[in-house]
C-alpha cells in the first residue's frame, strides 16, 4: 500500500532532451512533453481515486506501519547517541586512569624524598654521635699532651738546676782560691817587713 503513496513529479523524458534545436524538433517535443505531463496526471487521479475508496483500516495499517519506521529510526539514534556517550565515558574512565597513576607517582615520588630525607637525618644523628664519642677522647688526648709538656717542663727545669749548682760551686771555689791567695801575699809581705 505504500506505493500508492506518493508525490508526481512533471518529468521530461531523456530522449526529448537530447533532440536538436529546430522548429520541428522543438514542436514534438513540446507535444511529447505535453502529452507525458498528460499521462502523468491521470495516473495521479487515478491513484487518488484508489485512496478515498481505500478503507480505513489500510490507511490506518499504513500510519502505524509509517509510525514503526519512524520509531524504529529513532532508536537506532538513541542507540548511537548511547553508544557515543559509552565511548566518552570509557574515554573519562581511561583519563581519570591516567590521572591516578600520575597521583600514585607523585605519592612515590614523595615517599621516596621523605625517605632519602630521613636516611639523611640518621646520617646527621650518627656523625653527632660519633663527634660526641670522639669529643672525650680528644679531651683525654689533650690532657695527655698537657701533662707530657708539664713533665718535660719539670725535667729540663731539674736539669738545669745542677748545672747552676756547680757553676756556683766553682765560683766558690775560685773565690777561696783568691782569698787564700791574697791572704798568702799579705802574709808574705809582712814577712818580708
């Protein structure tokens, strides 16, 4: 029933085209033309003629049959437009993918300075305790040296004592001789008086 259903067209045939251009060509085709848009029209008033005697319950067949293509189109693009928004959402899944592996990196990342920070601060805690460590024995290398210098300081002053001893033993000595030896001459010259 739905090829009942349809426009008319006035459609000059192909061959009427294609003809020359003189006055007898034009004629018949214009009388061809003519004759077709003729034929067309009782075709048309033909096929009318069938539709108002048609009953109700074809053209009512046809509707809902016109109704169910247009339904049926209709679901095809929800279909598409479901698709299109399945595949946008995969696209936002597989972004907000990306993104918390880049988060997940960076959390690495910071783990990995916050532990480079703390082997840094057992690193700085050990060396202050081996500066603490090495702090008394400095000390008692230090008080070592002090009395070393202190005893040494002590011996050269012993050794310095008894040579001053006998250089004043010597003297005395040499002042005895002379006083012994100006007595003599005294003696000697009251002799000799």
């Amino acid at each position: 029933m739905r090829s009942l259903v349809f426009e008319y067209n006035f459609i000059v045939p192909s061959s009427l085209q294609r003809s020359s251009g003189s006055p007898l060509a034009a004629a018949a085709a214009a009388a061809a033309a003519a004759a077709a848009f003729a034929q067309q029209q009782r075709i048309r008033s033909q096929h009318l003629l069938l539709l108002l005697f048609l009953p109700s319950s074809l053209l009512f067949s046809c509707l809902q049959q016109q109704q169910q293509q247009q339904q049926q189109k209709q679901q095809l693009q929800l279909q598409q437009q479901q698709k299109q928004q399945q595949l946008q959402q995969l696209l936002q899944q597989q972004q907000q993918q990306q993104q918390q592996q880049q988060q997940l990196q960076l959390q690495q990342q910071q783990q990995q300075q916050q532990q480079q920070l703390l082997q840094q601060q057992q690193q700085q805690q050990q060396q202050q305790q081996q500066q603490q460590q090495q702090q008394p024995q400095q000390q008692q290398q230090q008080q070592q040296q002090e009395q070393q210098q202190q005893h040494q300081h002590q011996h050269q002053h012993q050794q310095t004592t008894p040579t001053n001893n006998k250089q004043q033993t010597t003297n005395n000595k040499q002042q005895q001789q002379q006083q012994q030896q100006q007595q003599h001459q005294h003696q000697h010259r009251i002799l000799y008086l």
